[in-house]
C-alpha cells in the first residue's frame, strides 16, 4: 500500500501545480493519475481542490477504496450529476480534467452537467508533478529493474539455443512473472498498447513499427501489428531484447542487444555505437539540461559515426525522441525529444534508448533506465 505521508506529499505538490495554473481544483479518472493521487483503482473521481480536503467519488470498487487508499472522505458515486454538488461545496469555478486522455463524450457531458463551471486543461499540472518522483517511487522501480535483471541473465542461453524470436519472448515473459513482475502495463494516450516489451531477431528488429517507438516489430498478426513475428534465427542476425520490468505500477525499461554467432555487417559496429553514444548521454543527464539536448548529441554522434540515415528508426518511421521519462506509464514527462525544451530535474526517471536500424537486416540497441539527481545519473538497470 501507498503510505499516506506519500499520497499527501502528491497533493502538496499538485496543489502548488494548480495554484500555478490558476485552477481550483482537478477532476482525476484516468487509471494512472487516480493510482499516484489515491493510491489504488477503482472505477472513481477523485476531486482535488486548492482548499480542502479531497473527495473520492466511486463507482465501483468503494470497498477495496476505503480499505486501501489513505483518502478518509471516500463516497460513493451513483450518478455524475453528483459531482456538481461536490465542487459547489468546494467553490470551483475553474475546473481542470485531463484533457490529453478524456474521452470527448464525457468532457461534454462533464459541460452539461456542470454549469458555470469553466472546464480547461488540468493534464498539465498533474504531468508536471508526476514527472518528479519520490524515493518511495525510486524504489518500487529498483524492484522492476531487478526483474530485468533476472531476464537478461536467462537471455544468452535462450538466444542461442531457441529457434525464433518469439519462443525467446515467451521463456522471457515467465521468466519475469516468477521475478514478480505484477502483468498489466500502461501506456498513457490513445491506442496505447503495452505489454512485456519485444524480443526482434533479424528483420523483425528492422520492421516499421506503427506505435510511436523505434523498433516496433511485426507482431503475431496485422490486428495487434507490435513484437516478434516469429523469424526464425540464423548466424549473424541480430536480437534486441527491449523489456518492461513491473512492481507495484511502476515500471523500468531497459534493452540488451544479443547475437547468434559473429554479427553481420553492420551490425557490430552499430551496437558499439550505440552504446558509446549511451555512455556520452549520460553526462547530459543533470538538473538544468534541456531534455531535446539529449537527442540532439545522439543524433549528432550518430551521424559523425556515419550511421545518421538509421538513428531511432529509417526514413518515415524514424522516431524524435531518445528517450522518455517511466513512472506509473511507460511514456511519462521529460520526454528526451526534439522540442522538448523543458530542463532536467532533480527526481526524473528517464529511460534512455540510443538505436540503429537496418532495414532487411535488423536492429541494435542499449538503454538503461535512470534517476536525475544533483550528483548525476543513478542507473538503475
């Protein structure tokens, strides 16, 4: 269970946040903020004002609610035309939702319902302070790093007796659960599909992903159309191995880039990039460093390494990013990209991913999964 002086460590923070933002309050559904400001799920709204105490709203779940969450006002929620008079105790005028997440049908249906109520953006605020995490937080990450830990010890073996690259996936995939990964996964946005990570051997690792990754894969069939499609391993190929570890909701990321028998041009020296090129970013990753520095310095060795036309993807499907920050999502703020101008913080959990891809030939990659602090990067994978 979430402790309590942690929950109302979150508040604060948010509190302060929508102060900023010239919010009186947010209205919190979607599953990853409701977990990091109650500290468990349920099918709820969580309304969080400036003043006063929090109200949690249930539809359904209240008992495991009331047990488990440190919020003491916990009702249930028979009806949304309930909420008006919730915020009407609280004065709310301005009122922010997670705009970036809301269905549309609902965000009407909130304008409705909730009249003289101005309804704006409280995603923002909610990211900001998500993006700073607790040592509480730290170390529920350190537990699924672990968990990566123990299926990159099993890989080697597995690479170099298993046929393809999805019966490496499936060895791995109990490998984790019996670490304690905890399953589900979660991925903030529309489509989001997430699930233990991708094991891609050969041209699997090169197929152009239809998500928002560098390596995507052709999965098992054209409905899911992510991880391995079953290529079958020959000397030389290629096999990234690009795992989520889980515990407690959060997450950790990290990939190991494999190979059967000597690599194939030009494979090997790709790899070797790419981990200098890791190397080198970790002495961007302080307080005060715009995030898009990040990608811009990969890029730049990348190129200088003759490698810049398969930086983070090939031609279209070529991503902008280097990495991105973990928590409860596995697509959190900072995000390591192009235009993404926000500094560094003190307490950012980031996951950074130099790859190289060929197409017809496959992928190499490396990333670790870090914490920002005063003194540096602390990797945690």
């Amino acid at each position: 269970m979430v402790p309590a002086t942690e929950i109302a460590r979150r508040h604060d923070a948010l509190r302060a946040a929508m102060a900023d933002d010239g919010l009186d309050a947010v209205l919190v559904v979607e599953a990853s903020d409701l977990v990091h400001l109650t500290g468990v799920m349920a099918d709820a709204h969580l309304v969080l004002a400036v003043e006063g105490e929090p109200v949690l709203l249930v539809r359904r779940g209240i008992e495991r609610a009331e047990a488990e969450s440190p919020i003491a006002d916990v009702r249930p929620l028979g009806s949304l035309r309930e909420l008006a008079p919730v915020l009407a105790e609280r004065g709310v005028r301005r009122l922010g939702l997670e705009l970036d997440v809301l269905p549309a049908a609902r965000y009407l249906r909130y304008g409705q319902l909730l009249d003289g109520v101005e309804l704006v953006d409280g995603g923002d605020a909610i990211a900001r302070v998500r993006a700073v995490k607790s040592a509480w937080e730290v170390e529920r990450m350190r537990a699924a790093a672990s968990q990566l830990a123990a299926a990159f010890a099993a890989a080697p073996a597995l690479v170099a007796e298993e046929e393809t690259d999805r019966a490496i996936q499936i060895e791995l995939e109990r490998v984790l659960r019996r670490a304690g990964h905890q399953g589900p996964l979660r991925f903030r946005g529309l489509n989001g599909v997430m699930f233990y990570g991708a094991v891609l051997a050969g041209p699997d690792g090169a197929f152009a992903p239809w998500a928002d990754t560098p390596l995507g894969g052709p999965g098992p069939n054209a409905a899911v159309g992510k991880g391995p499609g079953g290529w079958r391993i020959a000397d030389g190929d290629a096999v990234t191995v690009d795992l989520v570890g889980g515990d407690e909701g959060y997450v950790a990321d990290a990939t190991r880039t494999f190979f059967r028998g000597a690599p194939c041009a030009p494979l090997g020296e790709a790899l070797a990039v790419c981990e200098a090129i890791l190397a080198d970013l970790e002495g961007l990753m302080r307080p005060g460093v715009p995030a898009q520095d990040l990608y811009r310095r990969g890029l730049e060795l990348a190129t200088e390494a003759g490698f810049g036309d398969h930086w983070m993807g090939h031609g279209p499907a070529r991503v902008r990013f280097v990495g991105h920050g973990i928590g409860l999502d596995i697509n959190e703020r900072p995000f390591l990209a192009q235009g993404f101008e926000a500094p560094l913080e003190a307490g950012n959990a980031i996951a950074v991913e130099p790859k190289l891809v060929f197409p017809g030939i496959g992928a190499v990659g490396v990333e670790n999964s870090y914490v920002v602090t005063n003194a540096g990067p602390e990797r945690l994978t």
